[in-house]
C-alpha cells in the first residue's frame, strides 16, 4: 500500500496524516461533529461527501479503497470506524445484487451498518412475513435480540444476520428507523471508541428483506475482504501512533534505544503495508476467493494485529507516560486503537490460520 511506502511518502510510515484529504476531511469533520455531540456521524457524512475515494472491493482497485480507509484512520480512527461497516454494507450490496438477487440500494443520506456478531444468552430470528404470499420469502419478520450493535440509534440501516431455522443464520436488510426497533443501553466504561456504543438491540416483528440465500453471507468471497478492509483502518491507526514517535524523535535528539524502537516500528509498518499490498493484488486478480480468501484474511489480519501491537508496545516504550496522561489526541488514538484490535480474535484466529493450513496440505496430499 503506498501509504507507508518510504519512495511514497516524506517520512517514514506517514500515511500523510496531515497532508491526505481524506485524513484532513475525517479530522474536520469529526471537529465539526465534536461541535454537535455526535463524533461518530463524520464517518457517514464522510462515506457521503467523497464516495469516489472508495471504490468496491474486488473491482480492480481494491489497493485504493483500502489506502482511503488506512488514511482516514490516521486522520481520526473514530471516524473510520463509523466508516468502514457503512462501505461493507453498500459492498454486501452489490455482491448480492451482481449474484441476482433483488436487495435494497444504499441512497445518498442512507447510513448503513453490518450487525453479524453472536452472543451468549441471546438469539435474533427471523420468520416468514404473514404478509408475503405462499412460497414468497422476499418479506420477513426479526424478533429478538442482536448484541454488539455499533451505532444502531444513530444509523437509518443495517444489515443483519439471524436464524432463519435451527442451524443456519440469514442476512437481511432492515430499517432501523421503527418502533419494532429499540436500541438497548449500554454501560460503556472503556475509554476507547467511546462515541462509537455498541449494545443489543431488541427486535419485536420486524419488517426484514432477505439478502442472499441462507449461509451466503458467510460463503461469498467479499466477506474475507470485509475482514482486510477492517486490518486496513487497524493499520492506518498503527501510522498515527507510530507518527508521534517519529515526532517526538525530530524535536528531541533520541538515544541508541529510541532510534531502536522507530526503526523496529517503520519495519513492522512496511511488513504490513506489504502483506496488504499483495492481498489487494490477490483479490483483484481473482486468487482470494472460498478456503483461499478465507486463509488470506486470516494470514493478513494475523499480520496486521500483531504490527499494532507491537507499534502500540514500542511507541509506549519509546515515550514514556508523558503523552498518554497529557496529551488528548495521542492518548485517544491509543485508546482507540488498542480496543479497535480486540476485535481481532488474536490466538484463535491464529489456531483456525493453522487448521486451514493443514486441512489444505492433507487435501492436497
């Protein structure tokens, strides 16, 4: 991705924090909103104001649209994080729509989100409309409960999955916009993502558009793109930690051991910017689809999650704890970062990297 590449940029491991236009545009736009209490509305009016810098996944220029998520995270992760499920949604869109089916249209002014997680104690289902004729399934009913729900009292739509009988899961389209809708609270203590609460929401019969068969949702190859896209804005949170001890570097002359960790950071930086690089490549040529595109998302976010954390650790080191109690911006991005990567299901997803390695060798055999 050229948004680390040193022949790239000025400085080593700059996305162009301050110079890109879509991290420029993420960090005023999120000033404006700080200005009417709803921070994570930048993210949607964002995807809205420069919809061009966001091409599909898997149409050729996939390396693009994963350099504008990487550089609107540098510019304000917060931001990007109300982004990216808005794009994966409009993605999920189009996949179904290129497969046949009759899906609704993201329209300017939609703001869309991508609610697929599980939980336990908790079980969102979905019946046949009483309203759709016999054999119709085109109209459906979701009745239940639907944890982790990032935004649903700010979004007008999501796409979300639920069971559709015992032992398959559906997606559907919703609008969230109804009282058969109530967005739960949620006792949100952590001191990252702080605008971005995601709690359960509560579905009492309602109206549902199916989109897919049941199991598409997981089976289609943009769902192992979805998975990158998200390693692309962890990246691009990476750079802007990492930015401040190139910094700090800069205004004060750094001993053998801070020269050490900046250019330990810049490495682990330009093995992830590689690593993305190539699975654009991999997807736009067709190579990143079924166990394959499933392996690559696991091998890429492996990649990703242990660059954050190691840019996350050695940056601390580097700095002391003089930036993360006195400065807001370096602090939040911390914060931020190290809960967004939690989302990553660190040595599981390792272990299923393995299993899918050996499962493919003993095929292959």
């Amino acid at each position: 991705m050229g948004v680390v590449d040193p022949t790239h940029a000025t400085t080593p491991f700059d996305p162009t924090v301050r110079g890109s236009t879509l991290g420029a545009l993420a960090t005023r736009l999120r000033g404006e909103a700080r200005a009417r209490a709803g921070v994570a509305s930048a993210g949607l009016q964002l995807g809205s104001l420069a919809p061009e810098a966001f091409p599909l996944p898997g149409g050729g220029d996939t390396a693009t649209l994963w350099e504008a998520l990487a550089n609107v995270a540098a510019g304000d992760l917060t931001v990007a994080r109300a982004l990216e499920p808005h794009l994966d949604a409009r993605a999920i869109l189009a996949e179904a729509r290129a497969a046949g089916h009759e899906v609704p249209r993201v329209v300017d002014g939609d703001s869309w989100g991508v609610f697929a997680a599980e939980g336990p104690g908790v079980r969102l289902t979905a019946t046949t409309a009483s309203t759709a004729t016999p054999g119709d399934d085109t109209a459906a009913r979701l009745s239940g409960t639907k944890p982790w729900c990032s935004l649903a009292g700010t979004l007008s739509h999501a796409l979300v999955t639920a069971w559709c009988d015992d032992d398959r899961r559906r997606l559907y389209a919703v609008d969230l916009r109804t009282d058969a809708i109530q967005v739960e609270p949620v006792p949100w203590v952590a001191r990252g993502l702080s605008a971005v609460p995601s709690g359960p929401v509560t579905f009492d019969g309602a109206d549902a558009i199916p989109v897919g068969e049941p199991g598409w949702y997981l089976e289609r190859p943009g769902f192992a793109w979805g998975g990158i896209g998200v390693a692309a804005v962890w990246f691009g949170g990476a750079c802007a930690v990492a930015a401040r001890l190139l910094e700090q570097c800069r205004r004060r002359s750094p001993d053998q051991v801070g020269l050490m960790h900046l250019g330990a950071v810049d490495a682990t930086l330009h093995a992830a910017s590689a690593t993305l690089a190539d699975a654009a490549r991999a997807v736009d040529a067709g190579e990143a689809v079924g166990a394959d595109g499933a392996r690559l998302a696991l091998r890429v976010r492996r990649v990703v999650a242990d660059a954050v954390e190691d840019v996350l650790g050695r940056v601390d080191h580097a700095l002391g704890p003089g930036p993360l109690a006195l400065e807001e911006e370096h602090a939040a991005r911390v914060a931020d970062l190290r809960l967004y990567v939690r989302q990553d299901h660190a040595e599981r997803d390792a272990a299923a990297l393995g299993r899918s390695l050996l499962d493919a060798s003993v095929e292959g055999a």
